[in-house]
C-alpha cells in the first residue's frame, strides 16, 4: 500500500473515532436525543 494512502485511510480513521466519541459524549449528556435519532421511544 502506497504511504498517502496508509495517511489518508489513518486521517479517516481518527475522524471517525472522533465522530463517535462525540456522539457517545452527545448521548450522555441528553439521552433522549439519541433516541429521538434512532426513531425510537423511551417508555418508562
């Protein structure tokens, strides 16, 4: 595999990463948002 190709698939990977921890972080701080994304409903 080529060394730009190795950097680019690393950038994407990190951005992803990042993109997750900010959804968990997003998820923890108001839950009901991340239900509200996945369609579903909270009852109880």
């Amino acid at each position: 595999m080529k060394p730009n190709w190795r950097w680019f698939l690393t950038g994407v990977g990190v951005a992803m990463a990042v993109l997750l921890l900010a959804v968990i972080f997003m998820a923890y701080q108001r839950p009901e948002l991340l239900l509200d994304w996945a369609n579903l409903r909270y009852c109880g």
